[in-house]
C-alpha cells in the first residue's frame, strides 16, 4: 500500500490527487493510503472535510493563524468517529509531513516557491516525488537534480505536460531525443497584440478557456509566463539544453506534449483536458491503473492546430530562455518576479502588461548582481523572493 501525503490538498492539484485516490485507491494493486495532508489554511472548512473523510496521521495548517480553527472543525465533523490526527502548522509541520516516516510517496502541489523546502525535506529522506510544484526546479534544479540522485529519488512529473513528456519517453534512449515540443493552449487572449494586452483586466485573465485551475496559474497561462517556467522544469527533469525545449501554441489542449527524436519520429501523448489523467499516471507509476476520466472519443474531434509563439507580444518564453542561459540564480530571480508581479496585479496595482516588464527588470538586475553562472546554496535560493522584492 502507497502512504501518500499531499501538499496542497484544498488547491486545485490537491483536490483532484484526492478524487485519483478515491476512484482508484482500493484497487487490488493500486491500495493508497492517505497519511500526511497540508494546506495553506485559505479554505478552512475544506480542508477540515478532507480531514475528517480520510483522517491522515498528521494534518499541516501552514498558516498558524488558521490552525485551531481547522482543527475543531476537522473534529466537530468527526464527533461519531474521534480523530487520532496530529496537528501541526508553519513550515516546520510541512517539513514534519514531507519527511515523515509513514510516508512514502509525496504529491507536492503548493503554489510558489514556499514548495520548495518541504520538496528538499522529502528528497533527504528518500521519498518518492510525485512533483506538481514547478518552482522547485525552476528556482533550485542543479540543487535538486544533485540531491535527488544521490538519495536515488525518483521525481515523477504531474504537470500534464510534463507528464506527456515522460510517457512518450519510457523506452526510449536518451540519446535519440533531439527535441521537447511543449504545447500551450495559448490562454485566453491568443492572437492579441501588445496594445489589446496593455487593456486587459483580472477578470480576463482569470478566465482561462480550457483548464479550471487556481487563479496564480491561470494569470500565468495568460501570460505564458506559465509555459516559460515548464520550459525551465523540462530540461531539468529531462536533462536536455534549454534550446531543445520549443514551447508551441496548440488551442484544443489535446495533444499534452510530444518528443521529437533524431531520425525525425515524433511521439505525441492526447488524452482529455482534465488533470487527473496525468495525477493518476504518477500516482500508478509504473503500472496504468483504470480510466478516471472519460477518454477521447476521436470521432467527435474536428480539427487538432500548432502555432508558432509570437514572443514579441508574449515575452515570457523569451525570457525563461535567457535566464536558463545565465544560469546560476536567474532563473530563481525569474520566477520570484513573477510571483510578486501576478500578486500585485490581482490587487489592482499593476496592470497586465507590468508582470513582463517588472520580471525582466528583476531578471537584469539579479544578473547585474552577479546572481549568473555560478552555484548557490539552498539558502540563498529560500532568500531569492524577499531581495527581488526589494529590487521591484
């Protein structure tokens, strides 16, 4: 029986892993065990509800102001049958659950960079990755990749692209993959130009026109920034060259991602536009469990198309190349802006366009700094968000 903990069990990752777990968990062959659930503590009542449904032996409130709220609501939802969870709060209970002993499998779908350390708690002590957090590779993947394989971890992609990559490699020898094709949906102001993109507002962005995600992702889809951090996650998870990773626009999100190999085949994975596909392909690794969602019926598809990204208006793949290129922290740099940017336009503070502009000033002053082409400590990297702040 798999013991899994999930990192970000009332966010958008988080809920559909419980619903893969749900179908599939008491499968003969495919028995999960929920031991160790996390959350932000946005949605109290939630979290409380996945508590008392698959009463974890510890349970992660990661802001301590909310703490003792989900508590009495986890047990008031339990009063016929006790709890015997143990409840901890703040990163230190997030590291408690990455590292726990009666877990072996860790789903790590927080958003942002606050992932990454529970991500590094859980490697340390040899656990299985079940990676939903892009940021862990993108700010820290030399770190990761290092720690990783001296631990002999094995990292699994959740990300749907990602994912796609990773089947359409079982396989095939490293040395015949000449190219990543990454595909994007082109978020909902495909086709824009610059000027369209200067108008737009929070309730636009929000309004992806495919995937259902958290509101962080789906300003990032709009972006395309989104597709730029995957890029920076791709070749680290599949050690290749940032230039071997080509980001193309495909609208109908059917076609997840493809390889291209060196005698000119290329290998697609399809399937529908639901998340829990892929989270269930990690989860099951490396045996396929039973459909949980509904498959492509390709009698019903009309027409599958590929645009080229325009990166004069959608910058962001652009500069996810370049700060792969210098290397060192500035793909680190890279994504704390971010981070900030998309904070500060859902409060109204910036506009839409700004998020390109204030990541390529913190992207030039971290490289100024001397952040390029050189090692760096997991600490500096935890640090990363608070100085780009103080540079934006």
């Amino acid at each position: 029986m798999k013991q899994i903990c999930v990192l970000g069990s009332t966010g958008s990752i988080g809920t559909q892993t419980l619903d893969v777990i749900r179908a599939i968990g008491r499968d003969p062959g495919f028995e999960m065990e929920v031991t160790a659930l996390a959350a932000g503590g946005a949605r109290p009542r939630l979290f409380a509800q996945q508590i008392a449904e698959f009463r974890p032996r510890l349970a992660v409130v990661y802001d301590t102001a909310k703490a003792e709220e989900v508590k009495e609501l986890a047990r008031s939802l339990s009063a016929d049958h006790p709890l015997t969870t143990e409840f901890v709060s703040g990163m230190e209970g997030l590291d408690q659950a990455a590292s726990a002993p009666f877990v072996d499998t860790v789903v790590t779908s927080l958003v942002g960079m606050i992932g990454i350390e529970p991500t590094v708690s859980a490697i340390r002590s040899g656990k299985t990755i079940a990676l939903a957090n892009k940021e862990t590779l993108v700010c820290a993947g030399a770190l990761i990749k290092e720690l990783a394989d001296q631990r002999k971890v094995r990292i699994l992609p959740v990300d749907s692209e990602h994912g796609a990559v990773f089947q359409c490699l079982q396989g095939v020898d490293h040395e015949n993959l000449k190219k990543i094709w990454l595909t994007a949906s082109g978020g909902p102001f495909r086709g824009f130009s610059r000027e369209q993109l200067e108008k737009v507002t929070l309730s636009q962005a929000l309004h992806h026109p495919t995937w259902s995600m958290g509101a962080k992702i789906t300003i990032d889809s709009a972006t395309l920034m989104n597709k730029g951090l995957e890029m920076i996650e791709a070749k680290w998870l599949f050690d290749v060259d940032i230039d071997q990773v080509q980001p193309i626009i495909h609208p109908q999100s059917l076609v997840h991602s493809m390889i291209e190999l060196r005698d000119g085949s290329v290998l697609a994975q399809l399937g529908p536009t639901d998340m829990r596909l892929p989270i269930e392909v990690a989860l099951t690794y490396p045996k396929r469990g039973k459909a949980v969602v509904e498959p492509l019926d390709f009698r019903k598809v009309s027409a599958m198309t590929f645009e080229e990204i325009d990166e004069k208006v959608f910058p962001a793949t652009a500069m996810a190349r370049e700060a792969m290129k210098e290397g060192g922290l500035c793909p680190a740099v890279f994504n704390a802006a971010n981070e900030i940017a998309v904070d500060r336009f859902r409060k109204g503070q910036i506009g839409f366009c700004d998020i390109y502009r204030l990541a390529d000033k913190a992207l030039s002053a971290g490289i100024g700094k001397g952040y390029a082409n050189r090692n760096y400590s997991l600490e500096e990297v935890l640090q990363i968000r608070q100085q780009v702040e103080n540079w934006l």
